[in-house]
C-alpha cells in the first residue's frame, strides 16, 4: 500500500526501492532520529504469491505492473537481434524476479576493483558485507547428501544474522547429483566452499529462498515491521534531482522532484544526502535527466548543465549466454511438465502441503572453469595466441578506464588460474529466435517433451555498451544497449565453452539423464566441434543472464568514472549512487550477493560520513 509522506523534508532521500535502495533504507533508518525517504516506482507487493513463490518467477515476466520489460537496441554483433532484459518495477526491484541464485565474487573480483583507483574494496574489507546480509539456512540430510554438500560447505563462514535467507530447498535430484559426478570425472571439483572467492569445479549454488518455508527472500526482508522515522513511498517515480551551488562553489543535491501514480507532483527535500539505487538502467537516466553527464548529449535535449560528467551511462556491461538445450531421458521430468496444467496444479498443491517441490525454487547447480573447448582445457600455447591476436599489451602512463579494465582481464587470462566461465544447470528448455524477442519467447514452446538446458555464462565480458535519454521526458525509456560481443574476444572465449557443453553431456553419469543426439540446436543444424560453426550457435542463440552494471562505474574521474570509492558522484558533494551501476568491472557470476555487499557497506560510509 502506498505510504504518503506525511513530511516533505527529510535527512536522507533514497531513489529506488531495489536491493540497494532498500539496504541503504533500512540501515540509516536505525537510528531512531535519522529520517528517511525511500521512493520506487512501482507498488509494494509484498504477500503476492507469484512472487513470495519462486518457481512462479516467469509469470512475472514482461508485467508491466512489476517489470520495466527493457529490449535492446538491435545489437550488431549478434546478427542485429533484440535481447529482452527484465528489470522489477515494484518494491524490492530486480531481487523480486530473479531466479534467486545466491553466487559470491572472487577474490581476484574485488582486486580488479582495487587496481582501477578505488581503496576499501579488497576481498578482505568485503567479507564481511558477505555475511551482514545474510542468515544461511542449513539443508535437511537428504539434499546435503544429493549435492554432495559436506565435501565444500561450511557454515561458520556464512552469516546468521542477516535479513536475506540463504539455503538449499528440498528440490534436488538427480541432474543435479549427476552433474556434481560428470564434473569430478572430468577433473573438475575441488572442496573450497564458494563464499571463500577462489571456487573451481562444479558446485551448488544457494538461493534466496527460506528452506523451510519455501518463500522467496528478497530486498523487502530488509522493510521492519515498524519504523516511524522510515517513509516508504511505492507508485512514485522520481523525475529530476535538484541540484544547486553553495557558497563554495560545491554541488549539492537538494532535493528530489517526484510525480505520484495520479501524476501529481510533489518535491521532497534532504538535509543530509540524496541517495541513488534505481539500477544500472534508470541511475544514469535520472543523473542525464538531472543535468549530470556528458553536457553534448545534455543540451541536445535541451537540459540544462549542472555537471559535464561524460561517463554517465558509460561503461555497461552485462553477462551474456550463450545455451544448449537438451531432451531428458524417459522415467526423468524437467519443470517443462508445468505446461500441463494437470501436472502444474499438482506441483502447487505438494508446494501448499509441504512448501517443497518445484514451486520452491529452481535447482540449479553450476561450475567455474578456465578456457575449454571440446578438447579440454585450452592450451596455454593457444591463449596466448588469442591475447596476442585480440588484447594487444597497452600500459601507457594515461590509460583510460577501458584500458585498464583490458589490461585487467588481459593479465588474468595470461595468469590462467581465473575462472573465464560460469556454467549453470537450469530445468528447463530455452529458446530464442532472429530479431526482436520477449521474455516470453524463451520459456514458450509447443511440444510435450522435457529439456534440461546448459548455459554458458561468460564471467568478464570485454565488450562495453551504454544506456542513455533519448529525450527530456523521464517516462521515455532510455536506450539500452549492452554492445553484446562488441569485443571479438567474447565471442572466442564462448564460442570455446559452448564446444564444452556436449563434452559435459556425453559424461557419465550425465549421458544417463538426458539424450545427447536430441538437442536444440539439432545436430543437423550445428556441429558442435567446429568452431566457426559454434561462433553461429553462441549468436543466434545469445541471451543476457539480467546482469547489467557498471553505467556509473565506480573509477576516478580521469579514468571515466561516475562515482568515487565513497560512491559520491564526482563533483558533488552529497549525492551518492548505490546499486549495480557502480561495478567497475563485472564480477564472475550472478550478482544479487556483490549488490547486497555493496549497499551494506556504502550504508557504513554515508553513517561514518555523517559522524565525521
């Protein structure tokens, strides 16, 4: 229900009721006499079953009351195709939609974030964030023995207590014991538990869902029961920062202009900070809007100068995959079966009994590996040819931020010790097709047999993209352009874990539970030990795994960067961003734990900044 804010100046406003924004939110809002604003956008859902539901998520997808349903322009490097990116449009934003997979970043992650200018943002300084976000739910003795579980998990390196719910549901079975197995044969396991940043192998990852109750965690877990000092103001749509000179010369925000879901307008003021979480889409559309970015793009619709910042909506970068689908074996069932309405009312009524089943969550299991194809391990010999031919060595004194972040990404590839590939196991087929796509598209097909699909998630894109106003008009949605395989290294790289994929397929015990010859696409269509054959597979069939970042990349201003290591916009004073936008660089999986770190800590800076 929307909450009117009964004031119209606070100490702290924050813009975005997303992971970030309700973090920040809830962590400044404890001090009793810390007032607070948060806005979003969309309504507050909380209590909807569709999706306090897990395995209902893609009945979400593409609802214009809970999904901005962004499509990319035509991306040139994937045969000008339209890829489709869900972004929540309601009250705990994109964590209300995702498919709940609790991956952690590396190590080397936050080195890289180090070496391009920002301090405090080591493995060491984060590890904590890790763990304040989280209370880790320990699984019941039949799925810690399916997942193998007590060979690299371990529980004191998890937090107890955090809002968000991390564990492992009763959904397993046996593609995901048969992964774990094919995997290990393949030489692929080792016993360092996830969390700890240098994970190699297969694994399972957690989810964001309550083991016991079967109920999606998200960014709402954060909202108290009862806090006055907290206003939270859902149908709400922030239209502009006001910003304004003092005396000083410094820029300050002051306050935000807002229109309510009947169209009034109203503005909210700050005595302290303006806090900015509406994601790495809308963050540097509301900066562009507000007069920060580059002042070329600014004036052309006619928007007034406050701050010549050129990296606003710079620097985009999104996990893209690439996917092969493959027919089960007879006796095995994939939540393909939920088409059958039947079989889908059975599945809700064990999850309503039992809170189990696949309503409870998708069973998903993963892998981290270095460059393979469908011969193996790539030969160094043969990386170095890649570098060479693709990463010429650039270490002038003045590098920009793309420079750097290459050379970054260059290094780790020579080292060859990183994870270049995140392989994840999902239970169901995945289609795509030329042109323009919907979320429906992927998930919608007519025939009554059961896939599994395998997806290769490349970890560190080289390819860069941008999100900019296309006009003055807020309710104009940006261009969204993540550049897909701009970089033809990208291109190399996943053209090479796709070979792998039929490797892993033809693993025993893998080949037992799915058919190796009837795939998507047919073997007819592509062979898939031919690499230029592949480099066709991984274009028509290229999705985004719903990870953009970096559009306001945390970096120094003399590198393209947006905001500072304190997550201050450069040239201001009080006006932070804090959601996935800051990501210099992107981290090596899926990216809900990384944001709910990063709020968690920002909330310590903007707290120790106002103590100072």
């Amino acid at each position: 229900m929307t909450r009117l804010p009964q004031s119209s100046q606070f100490d702290y406003i924050v813009v975005g009721g997303g992971i970030g924004g309700m973090v920040v939110a809830s962590r400044l809002s404890e001090e009793a006499t810390t007032t607070v604003l948060l806005i979003e956008a969309g309504p507050d859902r909380t209590g909807d079953p569709r999706i306090e539901t897990p395995g209902l998520l893609t009945t979400l997808f593409g609802n214009p009351v809970v999904d901005w349903d962004f499509l990319s322009e035509p991306q040139t490097h994937v045969k000008d195709r339209q890829i489709p990116q869900a972004r929540g449009r309601v009250l705990g934003g994109s964590s209300a939609l995702n498919f709940s997979a609790v991956v952690y970043p590396s190590r080397q992650d936050w080195a890289a974030w180090s070496a391009l200018g920002n301090e405090g943002w080591s493995a060491e300084h984060m590890e904590p964030y890790l763990q304040k976000f989280q209370t880790y739910k320990e699984p019941d003795t039949s799925t810690t023995e399916t997942l193998g579980l007590d060979h690299y998990v371990d529980p004191s390196k998890y937090g107890s207590q955090g809002p968000l719910p991390v564990g492992y549901p009763a959904i397993y079975g046996p593609f995901n014991k048969a992964w774990n197995q094919a995997f290990a044969k393949l030489g692929w396991q080792d016993k360092k538990d996830p969390i700890s940043g240098d994970k190699s192998g297969s694994f399972t990852c957690q989810l964001s869902v309550d083991p016991a109750t079967g109920v999606r965690g998200y960014a709402t877990s954060y909202r108290p029961a009862e806090r006055p000092n907290l206003t939270v103001w859902t149908e709400a749509r922030a239209e502009k920062i006001h910003l304004a000179r003092n005396s000083k010369d410094e820029l300050l925000a002051t306050g935000v202009q807002i229109s309510d879901y009947l169209g009034v307008q109203r503005t909210a003021t700050a005595r302290h900070e303006i806090v900015l979480s509406a994601g790495s889409i809308h963050s540097p559309q509301l900066l562009e809007l507000s007069g920060i970015g580059g002042a070329q793009r600014l004036r052309l619709f006619g928007i007034p100068v406050m701050l010549d910042l050129p990296g606003v909506g710079e620097n985009l970068q999104d996990h893209c995959i690439s996917s092969i689908s493959y027919k089960v074996t007879e006796g095995h069932s994939s939540t393909d079966a939920m088409r059958d309405p039947h079989v889908a009312q059975n599945f809700l009524n064990l999850y309503e009994k039992t809170r189990s089943g696949p309503l409870a969550g998708l069973p998903i299991s993963g892998a981290f590996l270095p460059p393979v194809n469908d011969q193996g391990k790539v030969p160094m010999d043969d990386i170095r040819s890649l570098v060479e031919a693709y990463l010429p060595n650039n270490q002038n004194q003045h590098q920009t931020g793309r420079q750097k972040q290459t050379q970054i990404h260059r290094q780790t590839l020579l080292d060859n010790q990183e994870p270049t590939i995140l392989y994840l196991l999902l239970p169901f087929r995945m289609n795509t097709k030329p042109g323009a796509m919907t979320m429906a598209d992927i998930f919608e097909h007519e025939t009554e047999d059961n896939y599994i699909s395998i997806v290769a998630m490349l970890s560190h894109p080289f390819s860069r993209g941008s999100v900019h106003i296309k006009s003055g008009d807020v309710r104009d949605k940006p261009t969204f352009n993540p550049n897909y395989l701009e970089h033809p290294m990208d291109l190399e790289l996943l053209a090479r874990h796709t070979q792998y994929i039929d490797r892993v397929v033809h693993t025993e015990p893998f080949r037992m539970v799915v058919r190796p010859e009837c795939r998507l696409p047919q073997s007819s269509e592509a062979d898939l030990t031919d690499l230029e054959s592949v480099k066709q597979v991984v274009q028509d069939r290229l999705l985004s795994c719903f990870h953009p970042v970096g559009t306001c990349a945390m970096m120094p201003l003399g590198m393209g960067g947006v905001v500072d290591d304190q997550l201050r916009v450069h040239g201001t004073r009080n006006l932070r961003v804090v959601d996935a936008s800051i990501f210099p660089l992107e981290p090596q999986g899926n990216i809900q734990a990384t944001v709910y770190a990063v709020a968690e800590r920002a909330a310590d800076h903007i707290k120790q900044s106002q103590r100072e």
